[in-house]
C-alpha cells in the first residue's frame, strides 16, 4: 500500500486499480501515512496557512428538489429567508473587519435572485471591497447570466458537480436537473475566467469505489481551483432521511488523494467534515486541506440554512467563529492568513 502512495505522491495519478486499493482496503496505519504524504505536499505548495472564506448564506429559497438536501422546495418545515442588500453588506463589513477578504455568496436556486437583483449587488461589494474576491455559489444559471456576474466583478464560482457519473446523478435529483448540463455549466464558467470549485458528497446514497474513481478522473479533466467534499449527513425532512451518512475515514482520506493529485488546488475543511466530527475539520488540514469557511450570515438565520441535521456553528456571532477558527487552527500549528487565498495555479 506505501508503494501506491509514494506513487500518487510522486506522479499525482494512478491507475483505476490502484485507486480502488487504496479506497478500499487502506489500514488505519497507511492512512496515517497518507495524512503525512498530503500534509507534506500541503506545506511544500502553501506552508502553514490556512485561508479563509466568509460564508454569506444569503437565500434558502430554493427552485430544486435535490433528494439529499434540507432546503430543497419540496420541504415544508423549511422556514425561508432573504436577506436584504443591506444585511448582506453588513455581513461584509463585519467580515472585512476580522480579516476576511473572500467573500461567498451562497444560496439555494432563488429565482427572486435574477440578474437585476444579483448584478447590482455584486457591483456594490466589488466597489466597496476592491481587494476582496467575491465567490458565488448560487447553481446553475445561463451563460449570459455567469458573464455578466463575473462582468459586475465575481471573480470565483462554486458549483458542485456532486456526482461525476450519470446513473448515479439521477438517483440524487429529480429528472429535472442533469450532470451533463452541471458539466456544462462548471466548462462555460471557466471558459468566462472564473476560478472555479468542484466536489462531490462523500458516501452519498448509493456511491461507489467505482464512482468516485470517476469523480476522481473527472476533476482531472476539469482541474477546478477548488474542490470541495464533505460526508453525506442526512436531513430529516428529506427522502434520504434514512440513508447512513458517509465516512469521516473515506472523506479525510478523499482529501488526501486529490491533494497528491492536485498539489496546488484549494482545499476546504469543510463545515459538513466539522459536523461528522468535532475536530473534523483539524483533521482535514492535518490531511491536507487549505482553506476553511467561517459563517458570516447574521445569526437569525443561521438556524434556517439547514443542508442537513446536525449543521455546526449555528448559534454563532461571526465574530465567535472567525475566533474559534484562529484558536482551532493554532492549536494544530497552522495559522489563518488575512489575505484573498487564491489558488496558486495560473
Ligand atoms: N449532506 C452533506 N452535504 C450536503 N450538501 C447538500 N446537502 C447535503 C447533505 N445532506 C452539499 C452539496 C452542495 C453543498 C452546498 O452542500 O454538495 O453542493
Ligand atoms: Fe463557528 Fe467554531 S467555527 S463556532
């Protein structure tokens, strides 16, 4: 097994065969190994820094009728909100005085959110908070749209593509929504000159070794600026409110893998990673990640953005978490930098 991964190491690939082994059948004391491999890779690109983004969940409306998620539109219990142009200003404001200078504009697919609403208000951030990055996460839209975002000043686009193969995606989604046309979406956005950010759940319901190989292969011909994976966690008012959430092992050693493959690419310990584990997202920097993403949004509704049970930091100040986050990260020897953290490719 050390062979395979001085290997990965080494080439940044393997073959299909060797990627199952090392899916599959990996002992915990290879894993370790694996963490070091990665942590090592890690320090070589970006040291001991760790960037930082401001989460903004701006929206929970959603049009989609994702089968995993808590804010898809089938979800009654779901209590939706909006904030204003205002909130969302202040939101930045406050981030900016901590430290943040990437700001992320997440929200469910809100059609309230056109582009005569969404284009101002990226101007508005882009004008007062010229040294930020301005990252969006708002899903799929149409090339006109993604232009004139990125036109209005967003520099970077998360997209997930969830999951790379077909059969697999439609079990996810209802028909409504294709992985050709997610595919299509995360290609128009980097032709446009967005830094992009892929990614898939980690043990979504009826993943396979053979799947995510082929996720694995399909960020290899994407080569995102970010890839962001987090274990399945599921959420009560969801038709997977019954599936087994994915593995913490897998997803912290799915980590280490796609930075060996990708050894300069920006990789966030994620909120879904603190939540299976308290110390998850330490351990996701220990195994290779990069960046981590403080909530920003006010703390009214926090509690409202609910993507699965369980979800962390929901009761906190901004300011509480942007603290806890510099104390977690120096207890582990790495320190949050105040700058924009970009990629260091291209
Ligand atoms: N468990 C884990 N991750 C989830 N996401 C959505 N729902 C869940 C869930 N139940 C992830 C998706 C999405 C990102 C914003 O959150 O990958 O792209
Ligand atoms: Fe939010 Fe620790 S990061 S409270």
């Amino acid at each position: 097994m050390r062979s395979v991964i001085d290997k990965l190491a080494q080439t940044s690939n393997l073959t299909d065969e060797e990627f199952a082994l090392l899916l599959e059948e990996l002992s915990e004391e290879d894993s370790e190994y694996l963490f070091a491999a990665a942590r090592s890779v890690r320090e070589r690109e970006y040291g001991k820094d760790v960037y930082l983004r401001g989460l903004i969940e701006f929206t929970n409306y959603c049009k989609n009728n994702c089968y995993y998620c808590g804010i898809r539109c089938g979800n009654a219990n779901a209590q939706r909100y909006r904030l204003t142009e205002d909130q969302i200003l202040s939101c930045c404001e406050q981030g900016y005085a901590l430290g943040f200078r990437t700001f992320v504009l997440q929200g469910g697919e809100d059609p309230y959110y056109t582009d005569d609403r969404m284009v101002p208000l990226v101007a508005e951030i882009r004008k007062r908070f010229p040294d930020c990055a301005i990252t969006l996460s708002i899903g799929e839209r149409s090339r006109e749209s993604y232009q004139a975002l990125f036109d209005a000043g967003a520099d970077r686009y998360l997209l997930r593509h969830e999951t790379a193969n077909p059969e697999h995606y439609s079990m996810l989604h209802p028909k409504e929504l294709s992985i050709q046309n997610r595919k299509e979406c995360l290609f128009t956005l980097r032709e446009i000159g967005y830094q992009i950010g892929a990614g898939m759940m980690v043990g979504a319901p009826g993943q396979t070794t053979a799947y995510l190989i082929e996720d694995l292969r399909f960020l290899q011909d994407l080569q995102p600026h970010m890839i962001g994976i987090g274990p399945f966690l599921p959420h009560k008012d969801t038709p997977f409110k019954d599936e087994p959430r994915g593995s913490y092992h897998l997803t912290l050693q799915l980590l280490s893998i796609l930075r060996l493959m990708f050894p300069k690419v920006l990789l966030p310990a994620t909120t879904a990673l603190g939540t299976i584990h308290p110390l998850g997202r330490e351990k996701g920097i220990l195994a290779g990640a990069n960046v981590v993403m403080p909530n920003l949004s006010p703390t009214n509704v926090r509690g409202k953005y609910l993507l699965y049970d369980g979800k962390i930091c929901t009761g906190d100040e901004a300011a509480e978490c942007h603290g806890c986050m510099e104390k977690r990260m120096e207890r582990i020897g790495y320190q949050v930098v105040t700058s924009r953290g970009d990629a260091k490719i291209k």
